[in-house]
C-alpha cells in the first residue's frame, strides 16, 4: 500500500498514556466497514477522486459526465458524510479515509485491487 497513509493510520491508533505507555486502538478506517447508501453518482465521484487523488470540482464534472448541479449536490453530501475535503479549487479523498473508501468501491466492483 502506500507508505504515507499507512503512517498517517498507524499514529492515528496511537494514543499516549501516563508514565511513557502508548495506548493502541483500532480505528474505524483499520476495521472491514464499508460506506452504506451511497448512490450511484457518488460511487463514480469517488472512484474519479480515488483515482486521481485530487480534481477540481470542473473535472469531476467532465470525467462522470453528470450535470453540473446534480454533482454539486453529490459532493456537497460526501463533504457532510467526510469522505471527501476541499484543499483552494481542488477536493480530494482525506488519507485517513481512503482505506475504508477504497473497500467500498471495491466492493461494488468500481475499483481493482491494484488501485
């Protein structure tokens, strides 16, 4: 996988304790979750998020091929749900989320295991 969000995740389980002891948990994005009820616009946002790793909200519109104001409602939800950030013009996928993203499309056959 990828080095950065394996890091990013394994601090994240990391809690300090008192006198030096480092409490581990498991997180929700280490666990086998996958986001329900999603509808099939946002699949494909995400899909062209995942595979790009940042877009403009102008190519998402051109990749999905969806209309402007349906999309603007798509990601509007996935930006009150948390799978999705906006960094200036660009939104992308936060790290932390990627994993349990990235099973999900998986597990609706929208994204192959090498990606």
């Amino acid at each position: 996988g990828n080095p950065r969000v394996a890091m990013h995740l394994f601090a994240d389980c990391l809690d300090p304790g008192e006198d030096d002891v480092v409490h581990v948990h498991r997180r929700r994005a280490l666990a086998t979750d996958v986001v329900q009820e999603l509808g099939v616009n946002a699949l494909f946002a995400l899909v062209a998020l995942r595979q790009q790793d940042s877009m403009r909200f102008s190519e998402i519109v051109d990749v999905t091929n969806l209309p402007e104001s349906m999309l603007r409602n798509v990601v509007r939800d996935l930006q009150s749900r948390g799978l999705v950030e906006a960094s200036g013009n660009h939104l992308y996928i936060p790290v932390q989320i990627r994993p349990l993203v990235s099973r999900t499309l998986r597990r609706r056959h929208l994204l192959y295991l090498g990606a």
